[in-house]
C-alpha cells in the first residue's frame, strides 16, 4: 500500500480522561475513497477516537495523519485549512439551533468562502436535495425529526465537498428504514463524490452492509482492523461473541478484582 | 484513616487550586476574545460586525425598560432618603449635590450591571451550556470556527458598547426621578434641579461611573461565557451554570466596584 493512497493513518494513539487510560495503542490506516467502520460495544471508546480523528483532543502520545498531515503537529493555521476538507455528522446532529436548516448547512460555505448569498443558497440546497430534504431548509431543527436531524446533518458535512467524512452513529435512535436509508445515502457519497469515509457504529447489519473495512474496537484495544470478510470470518472469541451478541463473561482475575474494589480508598 | 485536620487542609488546597485555575481560565478567554476582535480578520476569522449588532440588542436596547424603571426607583428612593435624612440638618437645599453624585458614581453603574448580570449572565450561560453539551460547539470547532471568535468576542464587544450608554442612560433618569420628587416635595423645578445638578456634577464624576461599567462588562461577559463552556453534565449542569454565573456575576461587580471605588478615591 502506497502511504499517498492513505486518507487516514493512525499510529500508536494512546490516549486518557484524566488519568485513566482510554485508548491503548490504537493503529489503523483507510485509504482514499474507502468507507471504514469502526465497531465496538458500547463504552469501547468509538466516540473518543472519533474525537482524536476530528482534533478536538490532544492524545497522550501517537500520530494520527488525515490527508498525509499530521494533526497532532499541525499548526492552527494548517488545522483551519485542512478542516475545509474534513465534514463531520454528529450522533445527535449538532444542528445550530438558533438558526434554520438552511442557515446551518451554509454556514460553512459563509465561513470560507466569498460566494455570494446566492450561490450559497443554491449550493446548500443542492446539498439537501441529496439527502432528501429539498425544500425544509425553512424549518428550524427543532422541527424536524430524528432521521431529518441526522440528514441535515450530513448535508452540512458535505456542502464543502471535503474529502473526508466522519459519521457518529448514523443508526442510533432511528427505526430500520430511516437508517437503512441512511446507509444507502452514505454508499452513494462515496461513490458519486469519492469520499474516504469513516463511520461510527455499534449496528452490525449496518457496518457490514456500507463498509469496505471494519475496524473493531474493544476497552480501547483493536481487535482486528481488515475487510468485512475477514471479519466475519474472524475466529477470535470477542469478536464471535461481538457477531454473535452473546454476553462476555470473561474469567475475573482475583488480584485486578480487589484492586478495582479497593482503588482509593486509603 | 484520614484525620480531620488533614482532610480539611486538602479540601483547601482543593478548593484554592480550582480557584486559581477557574481565575486563570477567565483570564485566558479575556485574553483570546481580544485577540479575535483585534486581529481575526489578519487570521481570515473576522468577528462580524452583524453578530455585535445583535448580540447588542438582544444585551442592550432590550435591557432599557428594566434599567430605566430601576433606575427612576432609586433616583426617587434617593431624594426621598435624602431629603429625610437633610431635613434633621436643615439642609434640604443640599439633596440636589447629594443625588448627583451618588447616582453618577455609584448607583448608575452598578444598577446598570447587576441588572444586566441578571438578564444576560444567566441568558449567555444557558445558550452556551446548551450549546456544549448538544455538541454544537464541537461542531463549530470542526467547522474551522473558534467558538471564542464566534460566541465570545462579539458578546463582549456589544457589552463594552452598551454597557456605558445603558449607565449614561441610567444616570439621566435616576436624576429625573429625583427631581421629580423634589419638585412635590420641596417646590423645587424640574429646571432649577438639573441646572444645579450639572453645576456641582464635573466630568470625572461620570467618567467615573462608565469607567465602572466597562469593567463589569467584562466580568459580565466572562463569567457568563466561561461557566457556558464548563457545562458537560446535561440540563442540570446548564440550570447550575445559569444561576453560578448570575451570583457571581453580581458578587464579582460588586467586589470589582468596592476595589476600584477604594483605588480612584485615594
Ligand atoms: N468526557 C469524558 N470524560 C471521562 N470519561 C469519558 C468521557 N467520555 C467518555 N468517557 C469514557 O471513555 C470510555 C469510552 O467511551 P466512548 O468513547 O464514548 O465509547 P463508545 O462511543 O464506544 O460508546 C467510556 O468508559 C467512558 O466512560
Ligand atoms: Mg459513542
């Protein structure tokens, strides 16, 4: 694999919430134009690697490389400009809601660009023609629904046209048609616009349909990061057991057992 | 067993070390809200003029009615007092230097901001604790907008410009409502009381009065806003951040009036 094919390179993150560790040595790459998913239980650190990937925290130690640039170095300046290029759909949304769905999905094209109103306002709607919500660029986000929230989401992470997507819990909260839509929205991008994009599931129907590559995270560690075959085919237990739903019941260790009941208490 | 004096000595040393930092933190956003309306446009991030407009209205114009009628009740509480306390003198004739002074310095000003610490302290804190905890800050910030050029800056623009014309504002109609009593109580013209108002009145006084006021803009505005960015514990950490920074806005205008009265009157 040549390392200018890689969207994403990530090297030995380690990371913590104070002083407890989150993410232990986390390592994967995904190359132009894929779709990776991470996978993991719910508490196995999915959010808080999605968070290392969009610079909003400083890891305790590793690099993490989006577009052949290291964000852990990067200037704030560089950061900026290579922000232009990364859209990101949070699991709630995170629509503006002070302002209407149309405003919110502008509001990157406002910020740097120098288009006029406009062509921003023909931009954007473009972009909600997209994800099916032509003429509500009217309403307030309070207004819409779960499924409408996530997909006007997504259209403010895409009106820059970036060449990286992030997705948090595309499926979360919504019912089986609204999120197979959402899957079915999310391969078109990547084909029609050649994104590299990465999405956040716990949903296994989901992740195996849309990606390309799974990587599975479990207590901070990966599991195995490597094509949807691969995966399933995997013979390790977690991951059967992931697959399978059944309940980890790993054998305790008797010494991490008292150690965890009697950590600070003097 | 920790002892009891030892507990207490690290629940000091907790406490003044969460102050310091909390003081620090303060500093730290004046420094970089300043920063942002100096020179942002230099980092292709202006802080627009159309957000301190409206941040300057909604702070602002919208205070008028409360601080006018607030500050006619104390011009007239003022002369009423003064008069009653004068009259044991037979001194009556003096209320007018009385009034003048005390409302120009001391009541004006700091009528003006503990309303406005009222109205706007807790109304800044709700929006961006919500704001924090629905993710629409780490939305901005992935934007490629800082949060502080955003939500920060122009919030305390608009409180520097309002804050002194509100307190100016408050200054002539506290003196109205003074004279206003004076004239039924005293037989003294609405003319005569304002001539002999400016005639004891000088400058400084006044200048005294919005110096003040510029000084609780800013504490107004970075109590409001910082308690808003530490919210992280859903609505009840909003409800909580909401009333912190209403007391201690009132608390911190009424220290911060205390220092600087002691320090211009020496
Ligand atoms: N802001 C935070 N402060 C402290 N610990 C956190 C915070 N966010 C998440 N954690 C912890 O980090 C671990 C991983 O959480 P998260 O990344 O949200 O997992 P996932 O998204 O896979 O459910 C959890 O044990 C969680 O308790
Ligand atoms: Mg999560």
């Amino acid at each position: 694999m040549n390392a200018s094919d890689l969207a994403i390179d990530v090297k030995n993150l380690v990371t913590h919430y104070g002083t407890r560790k989150i993410l232990d040595g986390i390592s994967f790459q995904a190359r132009q134009g894929e779709i990776m998913v991470i996978m993991g239980g719910s508490g196995s650190g999915k959010s808080t690697l999605l968070r290392h990937l969009l610079g909003l925290h400083q890891p305790t130690s590793g690099s993490i490389s989006l577009l052949g640039k290291d964000i852990t170095q990067l200037s704030a300046d560089a950061m900026y400009d290579l922000r232009k290029n990364m859209g990101v759909a949070f699991q709630g949304g995170a629509l503006f809601n002070s302002m209407t769905v149309g405003e919110n999905v502008e509001l990157p094209l406002r910020e740097h660009t120098r288009l006029d109103e406009n062509t921003m306002r023909i931009m954007s709607r473009m972009k909600l023609e997209v994800v099916h919500l032509a003429g509500f660029e009217n309403l307030m986000p309070s207004e819409l629904s779960g499924g409408m929230i996530k997909r006007a989401a997504l259209a403010r992470a895409i009106v820059m046209d970036p060449r990286l997507l992030f997705f948090d819990e595309p499926s979360a909260g919504l019912d089986p048609v609204v999120s197979a839509e959402l899957d079915e929205l999310i391969l078109i991008l990547r084909d029609a616009m050649n994104m590299t994009i990465v999405v956040v599931t716990h949903e296994l129907e989901s992740a195996f349909k849309i990606a390309d590559r799974i990587t599975v995270l479990d207590q901070g560690r990966i599991l195995m990061s490597d094509t949807v075959a691969a995966v399933r085919a995997s013979d390790n237990e977690r991951i059967q057991s992931l697959l399978n739903r059944t309940p980890r019941n790993e054998a305790i260790n008797p010494d991490e057992y008292m150690e965890r009941l009697t950590r600070e208490i003097f | 067993m920790p002892d009891p004096l030892t507990s207490f000595v690290a629940l000091v040393g907790q406490r003044s070390l969460q102050a310091v930092r909390e003081v620090g933190y303060h500093a730290a956003l004046l420094v970089e809200a300043f920063y942002w309306l100096l020179f942002g446009r230099w980092r292709r991030q202006p802080v627009r003029l159309s957000a301190v407009f409206k941040e300057a209205v909604g702070v602002g114009v919208n205070a008028i009615p409360i601080v006018a009628l607030a500050s006619f009740a104390v011009g007239m509480m003022l002369a009423i007092q003064g008069i009653y306390t004068l009259r044991t003198f037979g001194a009556e004739g003096q209320v007018v230097l009385g009034i003048s002074l005390s409302v120009t310095r001391e009541f004006a000003p700091l009528i003006t901001g503990i309303f406005v610490a009222g109205r706007s302290g807790s109304a800044i804190a709700a929006r961006i604790g919500t704001m924090q905890i629905s993710q629409e800050i780490d939305a901005l910030r992935v934007i490629g907008i800082n949060p502080v050029r955003y939500l920060v800056a122009p919030l305390l623009a608009a409180m520097l410009l309002t804050l002194p014309a509100l307190t100016i504002l408050s200054d002539l109609i506290a003196l109205f409502g003074g004279a206003l009593y004076c004239a039924g109580e005293l037989s003294l013209p609405m003319g005569i009381f304002f001539d002999r108002s400016f005639e004891v009145l000088v400058a400084d006084d006044v200048i005294h009065g919005v110096l003040k006021s510029f000084i609780f803009a800013v504490i107004i505005t970075l109590i409001g806003t910082a308690n808003g960015f530490n919210v992280s514990a859903g609505a009840e950490g909003v409800g909580q951040a909401t009333t912190r920074s209403v007391v201690l806005g009132c608390i911190g205008i009424i220290l911060a009036d205390m220092v600087f009265t002691f320090l211009m009157s020496r």
